[in-house]
C-alpha cells in the first residue's frame, strides 16, 4: 500500500532530520536512504515536495559525512528533477561546497559563476589589478556614507539577496584559489555593494568579514577592522550558529590580530574549530 509506505518513509525522515539536527550524519544517512527505499518510482512526479525534502537531506547528510560523490550524484538528481530554479539553488550551493571539498575549484566556479548570472548578476571574463583597486575604494566609501547606523537597520527578508550573497561568497572563496586576486576582490565588493543596497540579512555578517579580510592592508587596517567588528555585532540579530566556523576564522584569524590581543582570538577559534567538527 503506497500511502502506508509513504508514511513510514516520512516517519524515516522525520528521524534522520533529528539525528542530523543532533550531528548523528552516518545515523541520519541510514534513516533518510530507508525513507528513500520506501518511496514507489514516480516519487518525483507524484510525492515533489517530500521528493524534494528527502533528496536534499540525504545529501547534507553524505556531505557532512565525507562521501562527496554521493551527495553530488543526488544533488544532480535534484537539480534535473527540480520544477524551478528557486527549488534548485539550495542544491547548487550544496554542490559548490562538496565539490569544492573535492578540489573541484574550477567546477566550483563555473557553477556558481551561471547560477549568479540566472540571478542577474554580471560575471566578466577577468578583470584587471586597477579596477579592482578602484572598485575597492568605492566599496569602503560606500560603506562610509551609510555609516555604522546601517548595521542597526531593520533586516530584509529578501531571499534572493541571501541566495546571491551565499554565491558570491562560494565563488569568490573559490577564486581565491583558481583565479586571480583581483576577482576575489571584485567578488567581494560586489557582495558588499549588493547588502548596502538591498539590506541587512543572516548572510550580510560573512559577506562584510569575507571582504575586511580579502582586502585589509595597512593603509586602511583600522577602517576594515571597524567594518569587521561592525559585522561581528550583527550576531546578535541573526541566527548565524551554522557559520560561526568561517565568522570566527575571518574575523579573529585574519583581521582581529592587527589591533587585538593574539591569545584574546585562541578560545573563539578553538571554539569554530569545534563546532565545524
């Protein structure tokens, strides 16, 4: 009886999310691949939305538990299944991530760099030392004349502005590797330029520390430490748990040591280290 399998597949569901929730990845992975044997062979078309749910669960699973190919062999499957692109982003940042787990910098990239443009975003082919330069100027002036009031703005619920940041994030991570450094920065700013504008969200404190970090120099330390530190205060607007790995590796491994106590920054990144664990 269909409906009968279907209720037990959600009762398997239901369990490996907690046990995902609880950072039980190889119990949850067990669980949501059992929900995932009881579905009939139409699931995608006739059971979308529990399809949908189920497929990417069990890849954030096999993701967190190491076995990249099999999360991306189903965030494949999502995303060919998927009825709209809003239903496919989540998988595609999903899929950054694991393949660039895999050292897959340059599919990194490339994907990330066509789902900005689907966004509306604009990706040039390369882009020189003295734009970059200026591009940045422009940036920190920006951020300037809004001032630090900006911060206590009120937050937007834009999700296409999360989505975009979230991308803009990935790829200019992934630049830093594969491509040149004044992408990274023209990635950067753009994030920054992009929240100034449209608003404060849970992806705006990463994307400001992302930048402080890329492009903090002597001539302007004390300015990007005060953005930094500004972005840190957000934390306490913003549900931000799942990030605190890479917002405490910015801020207190790569800006923070410039004007604080070294040892003040062991405790918090012992405790990123920890958490990403």
């Amino acid at each position: 009886d269909d409906d009968l399998r279907i209720g037990i597949a959600e009762l398997n569901m239901k369990a490996g999310k907690k046990a995902l929730d609880g950072c039980d990845h190889e119990t949850a992975y067990s669980y949501l691949c059992a929900a995932l044997s009881l579905l009939p062979k139409d699931h995608w078309e006739n059971h979308y939305d529990l399809s949908l749910r189920l497929g990417f669960l069990i890849a954030s699973a096999a993701n967190s538990t190491c076995h990249y190919d099999k999360a991306i062999i189903m965030l494949r499957k999502i995303i060919e299944k998927a009825r709209c692109l809003d239903d496919q982003l989540p998988s595609y940042i999903l899929l950054s991530q694991a393949l660039h787990a895999q050292g897959k910098l340059n599919d990194v990239y490339d994907t990330c760099s066509a789902i900005l443009t689907e966004l509306g975003e604009s990706i040039p082919e390369w882009y020189t030392l003295s734009k970059s330069s200026v591009m940045l100027v422009e940036t920190l002036k920006m951020y300037e004349e809004v001032g630090d009031k900006w911060l206590e703005g009120e937050k937007t619920d834009d999700k296409t502005l999360q989505t975009t940041l979230q991308f803009y994030n990935v790829i200019a991570l992934a630049s830093y590797f594969c491509k040149s450094y004044s992408m990274v920065v023209y990635f950067t700013c753009k994030a920054v330029q992009l929240t100034l504008h449209r608003g404060l969200c849970e992806h705006t404190i990463i994307t400001l520390l992302q930048f402080t970090s890329v492009v903090t120099k002597d001539e302007n330390a004390v300015q990007c430490y005060r953005i930094a530190k500004g972005a840190m205060s957000l934390q306490e607007r913003f549900d931000v748990s799942a990030q605190i790995p890479e917002l405490y590796f910015n801020f207190y491994g790569r800006i923070a040591w410039r004007f604080e106590p070294f040892q003040a920054g062991i405790e918090p990144l012992r405790q990123g280290f920890e958490v990403g664990l």
